[in-house]
C-alpha cells in the first residue's frame, strides 16, 4: 500500500456524496486536494472539514459537458506548477430513466457520452505524459455495474464505454508506476442514486479508493466497492492487490 501524504489527489464531483466522502478519507492520508466541482462555491463544506488536516487544497470549477471547461480546468493545474499524483475521476451524470425506452432520444448519449467518458479521458489524456516523465501515478475512472435495463441506456453505454477505454489505455503502462484502474461503487444513496437505494454513501469506501492505493503495478482491473465495505484501507487494498490484473 503507497504512502500518499504530500502527493496531490484530483477528485472530480468533490463537493457531496462519495467525491467528498473520498476527498475527507483522502485528507486523512495526508494527501493535498485538487477538488473539483461545477461550481466553486459548492466545494466550501468540504473545505472546512479538511481543515484540520493541514493539507493544500486548491478548488476548481467545471461543467464537465463542456470540453473547453474541461481542457481550462486541466490548465488551471497546470498553472498551479501541480501533476496530478492520483486522479478520481469520480463525477458522473445518470441523464434520465426512461421508460419509454424505444423514445429514447439522441441527447441522452451525447450528454452522457460527454461527461461520463470524454471528460475524465480527456482527464487522463492531460496528465498521463507527466505521470509517465515522473514515475508514478494513480488513475481511477468511476464505472457503474447497471446492466439489463435499456431505461438508462445512455448512461449504462457511457459507463461501458469507460469501461473500454481505460482498460485499452492501460496496455501502454505496464512495467511502470502508472496504474489505471476503475471502481463501480455500487448503488449508492447519493443525490444521483436517490434514496431508494440500497447502499449508503459510506459503504463505497474505503473500495472507491483501493486503485489510488495499490502497488502492484496492475492495470485494467474494476473492484466493486461494496465487495470491501466495512474492511479497513489496509486490509481492503491487500484484497484488491489479489485480483488478477489485465496488464
């Protein structure tokens, strides 16, 4: 398990659910934050609470449809002098339930397609270069595990198209420090899973984190969160370093 105080954490969707659940437990660890939100002004909660950790946080806004935003965000760290160490890209979008699912319209994918893969790819596109250059680094896409139900269309095929993508990219880092990993939280009680759902917030974690915690040198793999609910940070990246990894 890495040590990650003083290395710096991205977490998009940082201001509520398991984005600020994974932002505090990140704190814990002694890792400074790049918290991301759409608006600025949504991420000061969480600031106050990571206080007392006296890590470096910087906050930083984006509408993750918009690719310019996407790209200025990724500038703005830039600018900071700052490399991501690990990355969360944990901000998702479910764009409808539909159950005229035959009516479905084209809208659904292309808004989902948008902010549920192109944002965080082009999240990983920016800073994998200067993870590679220095040697380390830690990339975890949230997926979801929503299969058989054509009402979320959009969103499912966005996430599967995730699913693809990190994977395929992930090929091109084995033999290094650089790992690329995803998590499927599960169905969560959160603002986009609504209070129907099973699962709290706080079961994701610590199985949210254990990509951002692994040292192995494995890519490719999906840990399914609540396959770690209750264990310890310790104990639930031991387990997940005993999956088989794809590269």
């Amino acid at each position: 398990m890495i040590d990650v105080k003083g290395k710096w954490t991205l977490i998009t969707g940082a201001s509520r659910g398991i984005g600020r659940l994974c932002a505090l437990a990140m704190a814990q660890q002694g890792s400074n934050l790049l918290l991301h939100s759409r608006s600025a002004a949504h991420c000061e909660e969480v600031l106050r609470e990571v206080e007392k950790y006296s890590i470096k946080t910087h906050v930083l806004e984006a509408e993750l449809s918009d690719p310019e935003q996407v790209d200025k965000l990724c500038k703005e760290i830039d600018e900071l002098g700052i490399v991501p160490d690990i990355i969360l890209n944990n901000a998702g979008l479910q764009i409808a339930y539909r159950k005229d699912y035959l009516n479905t319209p084209a809208s659904d994918y292309e808004v989902s397609f948008q902010v549920n893969v192109t944002a965080p790819m082009r999240i990983c596109y920016h800073f994998l270069p200067g993870m590679k250059e220095r040697g380390f680094g830690r990339i975890v896409n949230t997926t979801s595990g929503i299969d058989l139900e054509p009402e979320q269309a959009g969103y499912s095929a966005a996430k599967a198209a995730l699913n693809k993508v990190t994977r395929d990219l992930g090929k091109y880092y084995k033999g290094t420090d650089v790992i690329l990993s995803l998590t499927d939280p599960g169905w969560c009680r959160t603002d986009m899973g609504g209070p129907s759902a099973p699962n709290s917030a706080e079961s994701a974690l610590p199985g949210v984190l254990v990509g951002a915690f692994i040292n192995d040198g494995k890519s490719g793999r999906i840990f399914s969160a609540q396959d770690y609910s209750g264990m310890t940070l310790e104990d639930a990246v031991r387990k997940a370093e005993k999956v088989p990894g794809v590269y």
